[in-house]
C-alpha cells in the first residue's frame, strides 16, 4: 500500500508561492531602508534639505580627492596662457592608469623637498631619458636633437631660457618650466638642489585640464604640438 500522505487542494494553497515569498521579502528590504532614511531625516535638522545637502557635500569631496581638483593659480610664471587667479581644473585620473606625463603636459605638483613647501604647476618639457639642452643657434630649446618651436605658448618678448643648461632627465623624473620664463623658478633654478630640479612623477598631483574660472576665460588646455616632432629618448621603448 502506498503510504506517503499527497497534499491536499488545501495543502497546496495554503502554502505561499516562491514569487510572492521573494517580493515579501523585497517589499521588508525597501521598508526597512525607507524606515532608515526616515530615521535620519527625523533626527537631521531640515530634514530632507539638509540631507540633501550632505550627500552632495560627500560627493563633492569624492570627487575632489579622487577625479578632479581645482587649483588657484598663485603667481605669473605660466602667463599667458595662465592667469593670476585663474582657476584650473586637475584631471587627477589622467596618470593613476598607466598613463604617464608627456610633453608639452602642464601639471600640478607637490615640490616639496624639490622646488618647497607648496604645490607648483608647469609645463612638461623632459621626460624619461630625454636629453634637453639650451639652447641651439636660434636660441631653442633642443630636446633629443630637434628644437622646439615654444613661440606659440611663451610670454611675449621671452626667450626660451636665459640660462644654458644640459640635462638627461633620470628615470622616473620630469623636466619643467614655467611659459613665463622670465617670472619663472623651475627646474633651470634647481639643478644644483636635491633631485636636480627634476620632479619625480610620484609627485605630479594631475594634469591641468580647464581654466575654469573667470567664466570669460574658461579654456580647454591642450597639449601644444610643438613636441610632437621630438624623437623618443635613446633606449626609449613606446
């Protein structure tokens, strides 16, 4: 005899199907997160407003440490092109993967042990194994035997440098000056300092990417092609 009990029609409804247990469930979760966020907003003065307010804070300041910075420009040593006052945007990603400062790249840094105890922003002339040289029979600036064309971005009436020199940038380390060379201290005033007035890339805080402020100077910064033509150092692998 076959004695296994079969579930009756009562049974069988009785019993909560898998859709509906799963959407209960669902339904608990959202109450209970809803309940949270009312928690909170009961306890916060303003309420809502207020936390409004602090998730757009707490995004502001993920995305100040993490994706882009902005940084008041403090001297003259990049003018033209940057203003004292202006406001610049820092891609803080533009190196995190992979990628490396190229020439003709202004960047902010941290010069601190280099250059002092501030944040500096340049212009990448050197990199990696690059030899510079000032300055060839036109008064250029040579970097791995070409001569750069630096006219379209230079402080009108500058020379390329008033001071010779003749580096190979060391591994790992930057070369930079700044367009306002007059007005400028930068790797040229360091050689004789700690690091040679290069700049290890480890220092580079990001790559200025807009003047973003004043609005009636709002710019894109591009990189000049005035290196595009310079060779890859020796021993160079791209």
């Amino acid at each position: 005899m076959d004695t296994e009990a079969q579930p009756t029609e009562r049974d069988r409804s009785s019993r909560p199907s898998e859709s509906e247990a799963i959407s209960d469930t669902g339904g608990q979760e959202g109450r209970s997160r809803f309940s949270l966020v009312s928690r909170i907003t009961d306890w916060l003065p303003g309420g809502w407003i207020s936390l409004t307010l602090l998730v757009c804070l707490l995004f502001l300041l993920i995305l100040n440490r993490f994706v882009v910075q902005p940084f008041q420009i403090p001297s003259g040593s990049m003018e033209q092109g940057l203003r004292i006052g202006d406001r610049v945007l820092v891609n803080k990603l533009a190196y995190r993967f992979g990628a490396e400062p190229r020439r003709g790249d202004v960047i902010v840094f941290d010069g601190t042990g280099y250059f002092g105890d501030a944040d500096y922003v340049k212009r990448v002339v050197g990199v990696a194994g690059d030899h510079v040289v000032c300055c060839d029979k036109e008064g250029r600036i040579r970097v791995n035997g070409r001569s750069v064309d630096e006219s379209g971005f230079l402080y009108p009436g500058d020379s390329p440098s008033s001071v010779p020199f003749d580096v190979v940038v060391p591994d790992g380390t930057l070369f930079v000056l700044g367009d306002h060379r007059s007005d400028s201290s930068d790797s040229r005033d360091h050689l004789g300092s700690p690091g040679g007035g290069m700049i290890p890339v480890g220092e580079v805080i990001g790559r200025a990417d807009w003047i973003a402020w004043p609005f009636a100077h709002l710019t894109h910064l591009q990189r000049p092609d005035a290196y595009a033509r310079v060779p890859a150092a020796e021993g160079a692998h791209g």
